[in-house]
C-alpha cells in the first residue's frame, strides 16, 4: 500500500505581498534601508528570495511599495471623512478628523516614511502626489460648487498639504487626547479660513 502524498503548503499570492511588505516595514525601520538586505526580508517574510524579487526586483520597489500603501490609507482616511458631511464646512472638518485619526493610526511608520522620501523619488515614485492629488480633487468639488475659494491649479492642495503635515508634526510633539482635539479643532479652523469655505 503506497503512502498518500501530503499536499504542498501552499500560501495565497497576496499573503506573501502582504509579508513581504511587513517584513520589509520592519526590517527598514529597525536596521535601516542600506543594511537591510534582501534575503533578511525573504527570510523574515518566510517567502523565497525567488519570489521576492518576482514581487519586487529591488529594494527601493519595495519601498515604494509601503510608500503607496501608506498614501493609499491616506486617500481613503480623506474621502471616508468627505463623505461624511451635509455641507461644505463639515466635510472640511469631518476630513481633518479621519486623516488625523489615520496619521495617528501610522505614526510609527512615518519616520520611514519620511526618512525615505528622496529613496522612493529615486525610484520614480513621488511621494505626496497622490495625497496631493486627493486634496485637490476633493478641493475642486467645494470650489465647483462655490464652496471655497479658487486658487491657481494645485496651489490649494500644496497649502492644505502643508496645514495638515503641520498640525500631525504639532500632535507629535504633545501626544495626547486633548492636544489632538486642539490640534484637529485649530486645524480645521485655519483650513475652513485659508479657504474661506462657506
């Protein structure tokens, strides 16, 4: 009687992708971007060298990789927000309050990520613009409607940019409850001015 083969282990394609970016978020953060190496990310992902070069031929791909998973929660954070207001005024601040709660969600992941800004730019990926971009759609939709100020092109969004990575930098500082809320609150406020949202 012949023994009955055991079947292969086998792991979704996306559980490596996600691995690999974790094992590579924490092997960047802790040894740094230059002294990681390649197959200690392999390693640490339990994935083979073969198949993390097949999903990433180097590291700054991967790097890109967390840049854009980072942004894409970003996006998401301001349109969950935008959406959650009846007028104009509450959209702008509903949008503060989900992207502080995702920055603050990530904080731990933002020295990478802002350590490694020229890295990601090397590789052809700029980081910011989609978050830019976000802004600035979600921003033309308010002036469309006479709900805001128009700016030239893409000056708006570079200034609400500008506002919030100034108020998480200000949370930062004092990490706690209540200075978020008056850090959110002054937020908002000088948002809603600047932009002289009605």
């Amino acid at each position: 009687m012949s023994e009955l083969k055991k079947p292969k282990r086998t792991r979704n394609p996306d559980a490596k992708f996600l691995a690999i970016i974790e094992a590579g978020e924490y092997l960047f953060s802790t040894k740094g971007f230059e002294r990681t190496k390649m197959s200690d990310i392999a390693n640490r992902a339990e994935v083979s060298v073969g198949t993390l070069y097949r999903l990433f031929p180097d590291k700054p791909s991967l790097l890109a990789a967390l840049h854009k998973q980072m942004e894409d929660g970003f996006i998401s954070a301001m349109r969950t927000g935008w959406s959650l207001g009846d007028t104009y005024p509450d959209r702008f601040d509903y949008l503060i309050e989900s992207l502080l709660d995702e920055l603050i969600r990530v904080r731990d992941q933002m020295p990478l990520y802002m350590m490694t800004k020229n890295i990601v730019g090397a590789a052809n990926h700029q980081p910011g613009k989609r978050v830019i971009e976000s802004i600035q759609s979600l921003y033309q939709d308010a002036v469309d409607q006479d709900a805001a100020r128009a700016f030239p092109a893409g000056y708006q969004a570079a200034i609400g940019h500008a506002i919030i990575e100034g108020a998480f930098r200000a949370w930062l500082m004092e990490p706690t409850e209540a200075r978020r809320l008056l850090v959110q609150q002054e937020t908002q406020d000088l948002l809603k001015r600047a932009f002289q949202i009605v």
